[in-house]
C-alpha cells in the first residue's frame, strides 16, 4: 500500500487528517477524512465516456450515515440504513452544490460521489468536513475537476467566530453558516442566523474563506504526492465551429431585439426565442442535416440567447421583462383565503404564487428524529411542494424531491426562529408553489409569515426573503446585480443569492455561484440592494396584515400547559395508562406529559374551553396533596368485611372503617347497604406517619344521635 496522509490543523488546535491509499483502491478516488472521532469515507467514480446525446454534467452526490458510527441500531422492522433521510439528502445537496460548477463545461461522462460516516462520538458535526472529504476524493483522482474546494462551518459563538463547531457550540450560535470555496473564489454559502447585519454575515464569510485555504492547500499537496496532477483525457462533445458561427450570425440580432422587448409573459417569451431557433433551422438545414444538426442548433442558440440576455442587462440596463436592476415585480398578498386550515395565505409576486397553509398540532404531532446521531422532536415544521402544473408542464406529480427538501428547509431556517421559544403549540407551514418563475422558496418565506400572523401565531416579526442575481464580465470589473430574478435570469446568470430577515436583521441566506472572480465588493452591493428589496416586500406584507391576529381561528385547538411535581406523573398516567386515558374520555380533551428536569409539563388540548377546563380540575386533583380535615366526595372501590375501600382524590385511597359510616353500630357491611361503584362523603381524618395510610370517616359528616338516657337505679 502507498499511503498517503495530510494533517490540516484548525484554528482552535483541532486536526483535520486526509488519508489515501489504503481504502476503496478501486474507486477513481478515495479518501477518509478524520476529525477527532469522526471518521468520512469519501469515493468517487466517473465513467471514461458519456452516454451519447448528454449535453450536461450528470452528476451524482449521495451522503450517508452509518448508525454503527455511533454504536446505534437502525429503527424500522429490518434495522438496517434505508433510504436516505432529508438531513442526509441536504449534507449531499450542499456537496453538490460546492463541487457542480467546477467540472469542464464540456464533460459529460457520469460522475457518482459517495460520502459515508463511519464513525461518530456525536461532539464534531460530520457535515463540517463532508465537502473537504468529497474534494480530496476527486483530487486523488484522474476525474477533471476545476478545484480544489472545501467547505467549512462557522458559527458565532459569545462574539466569537469559530470553525467547524460542535454540536454544543452550533446550539449556542448566532450566525451558522456552511461556506464553500476554492483558493480564490466563493462558491456556496448556506445557513442561518438571529437577525444580524449583513457586515456581520460578511465577516463569517471572509472568516470561513480563510480557514478553507490551508485545506485547499492540502488537497494540492495529497494531489502531487498521489501523482494525480495530469487528469484524464476526453472528449464528450462533437462540435461544428463553422455552424455555431452561422447560428451567431444568423439569430442574435432578433434575440437581441427580443431580450430587449421587455415582455412581463414567461411562456410567450419562451415562444418567441424559441421561433427564432426554429426559424433558423427550417430556413438552413435541409431534411438531411436536420437530425444531425439539430441539437447542435439548439446547444449554439441557447449560448446566444444567453449572451444576448446578459448584453441587454450589461449594454443597457434593460432585464427580460423590462424591469430596472433593482425593481421588485409587482405584489399582491391575501390572507384568511382558505376557511379549513388554521390559517392561509396568498403570496403572488409578478408569476410566481405560493398557497401557504398553517396547522396547530399539540406535542402528539411533533415529527420524530431519529438519525445516527440527532435525536430529538421537532416543533416546527415547514414543507414545500412544487407540482408541475406551476410552470405549464403536462407531467405527473410524482413524490417529494430533493430539490423540494432544500427549498422547504430554506423557508423553514428563515422563518423558525420568529416562533417564540414557549410557544405551546406545534406548528406545520405548507406552500403550495401554484406558479413558478424564479424564487418561489421565497415566495414561501413571505407565504409562510402571512399564514403564521392569520393563525394567530405571536410570531417575534414578520420576515420576507428575496433572490439576488448577477450578469457580470472581465472576472467582476463590469457587472449588475439584479434584484428578485426570474427563472431565466437565475439559469443564464452567475449568481443566485437568496436573503431572507426581519426589519432587525438576516435570518436565513443560501447562495450558489457560477463564475469565478466573484469579489467582496460584489457581495456587499448585492447584499446592500437586497436589504432595500426586503423592506419594500415588508411592506407590502404588513400592508396586507400588520401584525399577528390576536387571537386563534375558531376550529383552532386550544392548548394549556401547566406544571406537575414530577413524582406526580406516574399518579396522572395510572397503572398502563389507564387514569389519564379516561380523562381524556370523559372530557374529549387530549393530554400529553414531558419530564423536564425536575417537573412535569402537562400539555391540555381541546377545541372548547369546557374540555380543557374538566381536564384541569382532574389533573389538579390528582396532584393535590391531601389535607386532614378537608371533605372529599368518594367513590366505593370494593367491600370488605370490616369496611369499604374507598377513592377520595384520584389515585388516593383508604380504608371507610365499618365503625366510621354510621354512628349506629354496625354488625355486619350488608347492614352499610354500600356497594361497589358508590358515591360517599368522606373526611379525611388522619394520615399515618409511619404507613402513609388515611384514615376516613363519614359518620364525623352526619349528625350524631341523641344518648338513649340512662334509667334511674330505684332507690330503696
């Protein structure tokens, strides 16, 4: 074995080591990556051809975990890894993401990443070295890729930033961001903060680019060192220079005319570039050609489309449908739309729509967590679906896709932190994307937020979100940034920058770019013209409803919390269960237990005041500590010889003694006439210090009986 090791140490003293050589030998590349206890094996295997007709990078990323990295049995019948969760699905889109832009553009052969945790103590987040790990792979590897990168985490801690966290420091952050960058450029930024300034967020990012150097650096070295620095040939794509030429000549003028026409239509746009191609073709080619050439048509033509879009915005100022660079499209918001959930909303901005629903759920509804190394109950659920009726395409609905889990998770980092920390209920948004033309994860944002204050929920401040987009040439020297992008703009720009925050600070971001060269300067201007875009949808979401409603819908549950001795839990659930089940019975209310610590947190839910107001008293009632010489009202549990048992307070009982019922003597308990099922007054007369034991009466509640007199002894 040739093994090969790099040691990368981080600012705190920690070490990350890249290993090669001894693992996956038959993989194009292969790594593992180790930081302390947590252990990646990273593979990556490309095919030496492309299938024949792809004209894209068809690039797959999978991460998985191992639940024997943390000594854990897998849930489910089979206990064994199944398919991968939405935690797993967004540690692979945030590899892909980083790694995507950096392959030749004319490679096209099938490229598999694999990332696995092997092992785990849970103090180090795995995903803080999951990029590093999937980069290294390719860098020992003959697969032509345009980086090395890295990805890192940061996070704010006290005022402090430090580098790849663990899971006790991410807790505690307040700016959490996973960065992405080779030597020189930015690729990925994604995460969440506690409404901090955009110089803050900057801050993070140029902290995060300079710890991802030295391990840029490195995957240099290991490269060197494997004798990897010579990458593969291949040629994937057949060219004709001669037509691509024509096709420039021949269509750029009337696609220049059309990018320039400002038409607000998506699909009647699309119509018209797409006439100027088919033009072209039926006017050029003959039958013959026709099939030979026709894709490479379409290929030359989107790159003409493509300039003449980015010289109208660079040349003029002019966007596709006639906006100025830092113009919002126009906005119409309603709330209350649908009368069945617990609160709705409408949020359409120019042709992108979302239909957000709220529901309110009580701690039964929380979504378990059960990944090898989180475990835990989620309170806030945000999900996201996008039909493909939203952009015109006849195609079945099939389930939810990774593209939806990253756009839902978005939405939901922007928006879960305005829910107050007690807030009682759990809380499920939906957006339903009805129409798509650039930005619906944040049309969902300002959905979400509308449906949150409909329902009622006290949410800390209303929160909107906006895409950035950039046309930029000469590396950044000439550029415009765009503010809220349409779909073409995101897929024929450089950037796409999503922001997200409150009129007090960013609560969310995620951004993608697709050009080198993108400096700080840029950032800062773009992140300067979406702070104003933000204020502006603000607005336009206080103008339809400036604060939460006061109160909850009708249909709403109402919930209330209250605290338990903690030794008193078991006395509300019952033996199997069985005493708080027939609470909820008998009042058609729904109640829930948590320890917390030192306490029990009861959680009453009910759709009327009169079901949580009876489940109260009886929960009371059992935790109530029983008082010498207060009166109970009782209920017979069984009969015995020398007295009843009798129940006086939930879960309490004690002996009614034969000699306690009446003051008349009582020979036999058939005399009492008390049977089981009974309803008897009682008084609790004395508690047993030693025993615990209560000692009833009824007789002491009943009005004693004159002394028959004594007759006089007759005197002599």
């Amino acid at each position: 074995m040739n093994v090969i090791t790099k040691k990368i140490a981080l600012p705190d003293g920690r070490e990350i080591t890249i290993e090669t050589g001894k693992l996956a030998k038959q993989a194009d590349g292969a790594v593992m990556v180790r930081l302390g206890n947590t252990m990646l094996l990273a593979t990556v295997c490309s095919a030496q051809d492309a299938v024949p007709g792809t004209d894209f990078m068809p690039l797959t990323v999978e991460y998985k975990e191992k639940f024997a990295s943390a000594g854990r049995f897998p849930g489910g019948f089979t206990r064994r890894e199944g398919k991968a969760s939405d935690y797993e699905i967004l540690i692979a889109r945030l590899i892909d993401r980083a790694l995507r832009p950096l392959f030749p553009s004319d490679y096209h052969a099938e490229t598999f990443v694999n990332v696995t945790m092997y092992s785990a103590d849970g103090i180090d987040m795995p995903d803080n070295i999951a990029g590093l790990a999937a980069s290294a792979a390719l860098a020992v590897s003959d697969i032509p890729f345009e980086g090395p990168i890295s990805e890192v985490r940061v996070a704010r801690v006290d005022g402090q930033f430090v580098i790849n966290p663990t899971f006790e420091q991410a807790e505690k952050a307040d700016i959490e961001l996973m960065v992405a960058a080779t030597l020189d450029n930015i690729m990925m930024v994604e995460g969440e903060m506690k409404e901090v300034s955009e110089a803050e967020m900057l801050d993070a990012i140029r902290v995060a680019h300079e710890a991802i150097k030295p391990q840029c650096q490195a995957q240099l070295e290991l490269m060197k060192e494997a004798g990897k620095t010579e990458k593969r040939v291949y040629c994937h794509e057949v060219n004709d220079e001669a037509l691509r030429q024509d096709v420039h000549d021949k269509t750029y003028a009337k696609t220049y005319e059309l990018a320039k026409a400002c038409n607000t239509d998506k699909h009647s746009r699309e119509a018209n570039f797409k006439a100027v191609c088919e033009e072209y073709k039926t006017q050029y080619l003959s039958e013959e050609e026709m099939e030979e050439k026709a894709p490479l048509v379409d290929r030359y033509y989107h790159d003409v489309e493509k300039e003449a879009m980015r010289r109208a915005v660079l040349d003029e100022g002019l966007r596709l449908d006639g906006r100025k660079t830092n113009e919002i499209r126009p906005i119409w918001c309603e709330v209350g739309y649908l009368p069945g959930p617990h609160g709705s909303a409408i949020f359409t901005r120019g042709e992108t729509q979302s239909l957000s629903t709220v529901t309110l759920g009580t701690k039964r509804d929380e979504k378990m967590i059960d990944e090898a190394l989180i475990q835990g109950n989620d309170r806030f659920l945000l999900h996201y679906n996008f039909p493909p009726f939203s952009t015109g395409e006849a195609k079945a609905q099939r389930g939810v896709g990774r593209r939806e889990i990253g756009h839902g998770n978005l939405a939901c980092r922007a928006l879960k932190n305005m829910i107050p920390e007690d807030y009682p209920y759990v809380v499920r948004v939906v957006s339903d994307i009805l129409e798509s033309n650039g930005s619906s994860s944040m049309a969902t944002v300002c959905a979400g937020t509308l449906a949150l204050m409909d329902a009622g929920v006290q949410i800390k401040r209303p929160v909107s979100g906006i895409a950035m987009g950039l046309i930029s040439e000469n590396k950044g020297k000439n550029y415009a940034v765009l503010s809220d992008i349409l779909g073409d703009e995101d897929h024929l720009g450089d950037m796409d920058f999503k922001v997200t925050g409150t009129e007090k600070g960013i609560t969310a971001t995620q951004m993608d770019i697709k050009v080198d060269g993108l400096s700080y300067e840029i950032l800062e201007n773009a992140l300067a013209q979406a702070h104003e875009g933000r204020m502006y949808i603000l607005g336009k979401i206080k103008e339809t409803i400036a604060e939460p409603r006061a109160d909850l819908k009708p249909h709403a549950p109402r919930i209330v919390t209250m605290n338990v001795p903690k030794d008193m839990i078991g006395a509300i659930i019952g033996p199997g269960g069985k005493i708080i089940q027939g609470m909820q019975t008998e009042t058609g209310a729904t109640i829930s237990i948590t320890e917390d610590d030192d306490k029990g947190i009861v959680e009453i839910a009910a759709s009327n005041k009169q079901s949580i107001d009876a489940a109260v008293a009886k929960i009371k009632a059992i935790v109530a500590i029983p008082e010498v010489g207060e009166v109970y009202e009782s209920k017979v549990k069984s009969i015995m010889p020398y007295g009843a048992f009798v129940e006086f307070m939930p879960g309490k009982e004690g002996l009614l003694h034969i000699s306690e019922i009446s003051w008349t003597r009582l020979e036999t308990m058939e005399e009492s006439h008390l049977k089981e099922g009974d309803s008897i007054t009682v008084k609790l007369l004395d508690i047993d210090a030693k025993t615990g034991k209560f000692k009833l009466s009824h007789k002491v509640l009943t009005e004693r009986p004159p002394r028959p007199e004594k007759k006089q002894e007759e005197k002599n």
